[in-house]
C-alpha cells in the first residue's frame, strides 16, 4: 500500500467529511438536517403533529422532504412538518429530495412556494413571508409576484395585512376571520375602530360582504364633504343598532309615523344570514 494511501486513509478514520449529494433523493439521517430559519410556517398543530408521527410509524413518509446541501449540512426547505413528525415518530433516516440552491432569498422562495402550493400558510404567515423577500432579500413585490405565481396587486394586498393591530393579526391566524374581513377592515383608519369593527364580525359572524359594507358606511359616513341637514338623533341611533343587529347596512326614513326600512345585502349567503335574524329561523 502506497503512503499516499495510507495517508488518505488516516485522514478519514481522523477526520471524516460529507460529500455534497447531486441532486436527487436520498436517506438523510435526521441529525445531519438543520431546519429552515426562514420556514414562513410559525404554527404546528401539536395534535395532527402527533397524528402525522403515529401515521408514520405504520407507513413510513411517502413524500420526501426537500433540502439543500450547505458547509457539511443539509438545510431543510420544504416538508418541516413531515421533518418533525419523523424525529416524534423515531426515525434515524429519512427520504428526502436534494436541489441546489444558490442563495438564502432562493431558499426563502422555494419554501414559500412549496407551502403556498399545498396551502399550508395562513394569510399573515404568507405575508410576513412575502415582506421578508421584500425587506431583507430586496425582492421588489412584482419579482414575488412572478416567484409565486400570483398577480402583484395579490401581494400588495397580503403585506397590507401586516399593518393591522395584533388581535386582528391573531385572530386571522386562528381562522376566526378571513384574509378578506381583514381587508374590510383595513378601510377604516383608526386603531381603535379597526378594533370595534373586528369584535363586531366575530360576535355577529358577519359575511365578508356584510363587512365591507359596514366599513364603507364608517367611511361615507366620516368622509363625505357635502352639508348634512341635522336628522333626528334618535332615528340616526335606531339605524346605528339596525346596522349593528344585522351587520349590513341599513337606512331608515321616517315621516310623521311612516317611513322605510331598506336594508342592503350582498350574496345569497348574506341574505340567508340576514333572513335568519329576522325571522328567528
């Protein structure tokens, strides 16, 4: 045996190195996998988490995850879920599909897009991963657009829900309300009534059209430059509870003890909604 050999052999037994896999799918060992620090999804159900781990132990992972090679490590991009529910599972291996990536904002991508296409994002998460390409990597909202496939104003739209108070922020993550009550309620300007708007959907279950309504009724209301003859005070509170009640907008006239009640709604879901308030049924 040559002492160049030898040498190499020595070298190894001391201090042995990963080679970088090609591209393709491989047994990676759990261990050697660090997670993605810029995995958009924040939320795990810790009781599907479970579930998934108990499926797997009966069946094994049947999608790979897919990682990155990076200085002696694997880096995970796509699949923490499965990824966390292999190590609850036991398992020392696990089938995973390596793609060379050319830098983190590309890795940031490619995660986003993996969990967009299986919908596994909430709308916040989906915007805090859109405004961390856009702040930190500097990708403008239309290279986001192109990356995801989606249309720019889509973007601007999902970064605008990022400006709403915290308890409206958590409460979209929780799926109490939807990306569009959220948009509703970003028409009013103040906090304090994005507030009272919020609380008022959640306790009425109000439509998303029904929100919007409301919202643009605030607005007209607070905006309108034209001089307004002073009504009633007590007319204007009957249509405030009417509007309240039925979370759409409502207008009542009254003239010497007879008048009308019109009230709006937007989608046959709203006027089932509204017909069951007032009729009790």
């Amino acid at each position: 045996m040559s002492d160049n050999r030898l040498g190499k052999g020595l070298e190894a037994l001391i201090r042995p190195r990963k080679e970088k896999a090609s591209p393709g799918t491989y047994k990676i060992k759990i261990n050697d996998i660090v997670p993605n620090p810029n995995q958009p999804r924040q939320h795990f159900d810790e009781v599907t988490l479970q579930e998934l781990a108990d499926s797997i132990k009966q069946k094994g992972i049947l999608t790979p995850i897919t990682v990155w090679y990076d200085k002696e490590k694997y880096v995970l991009i796509a699949g923490e879920r499965r990824f966390r529910a292999a190590k609850l599972a036991g398992l020392n291996k696990i089938p995973a599909y390596v793609i060379d990536v050319h830098s983190d904002a590309e890795m940031m991508e490619m995660a986003l897009i993996e969990n967009i296409q299986r919908e596994n994002l909430n709308p916040i998460e989906e915007a805090e991963a859109y405004a961390v390409l856009n702040s930190k990597y500097g990708l403008s909202q239309s290279v986001i657009a192109k990356s995801v496939g989606k249309k720019r104003v889509t973007i601007s739209n999902s970064l605008r829900l990022l400006s709403l108070p915290p308890q409206i922020k958590n409460s979209i993550k929780k799926a109490e309300i939807s990306a569009g009550h959220g948009r509703a309620i970003l028409m009013i300007k103040t906090n304090q009534a994005k507030l009272k708007m919020w609380r008022q959907i959640t306790q009425k279950n109000l439509s998303v059209r029904g929100a919007e309504a409301i919202a643009k009724a605030v607005v007209q209301e607070k905006t309108s430059s034209k001089p307004k003859k002073k009504g009633d005070p007590r007319i204007k509170h009957l249509e405030d509870e009417l509007i309240s009640a039925l979370g759409t907008k409502v207008k009542l006239t009254y003239h010497k003890g007879s008048g009308k009640i019109i009230v709006k709604y937007y989608s046959d879901d709203d006027f089932e909604r509204i017909y069951a308030l007032l009729t009790g049924k």
